[in-house]
C-alpha cells in the first residue's frame, strides 16, 4: 500500500487515463520550449539551443524547475 501510494503521488493520468510519468511531463515541457526557441531562432540548431538551455541550467545552480518557460526562454536568447 505505501509503494502504491509513492507511486501515484509521483506520476499522473492524462484525460485519456493513460499514466503519464513525471519524466515524460518534464520531456513535453523541455520539447515545447526547444521547438518555440527554433522557431525564434532559426539560425541556431537544435543542438546549440539544448546548450545554451543547459548554460541556463548551470547559472541557475543546476536546475530548471521553478523558473516559468518564458523565463527560461528569455534567459536562452540572451545566450544565444
């Protein structure tokens, strides 16, 4: 009982009911803002844009979450 209630406490089901684990929301989010980071800067690839994302990363102590996506957009521009 206590391992089952970990584990729904740490994962998700769509409006599907499909479960969605909370790497694959993490996943989504970081595709979302790759793709809108290509379409600002199309003169970049994809490789330089994951990057300067983890240049954000690593001013930001290592981590990503807590900052809005447009935060780190913003943040990832300037890199650029």
């Amino acid at each position: 009982e206590n391992s089952l209630l970990k584990t729904s406490t740490c994962s998700s089901v769509n409006p599907s009911g499909v479960f969605v684990s909370p790497y694959t929301l993490n996943l989504t989010s970081f595709t979302k803002l790759v793709k809108r980071l290509q379409e600002r800067h199309p003169e970049f690839s994809r490789d330089e844009i994951v990057e300067a994302v983890q240049e954000v990363r690593r001013i930001n102590k290592g981590v990503l979450s807590g900052l809005a996506i447009s935060s780190i957009e913003e943040k990832t521009s300037a890199i650029l």
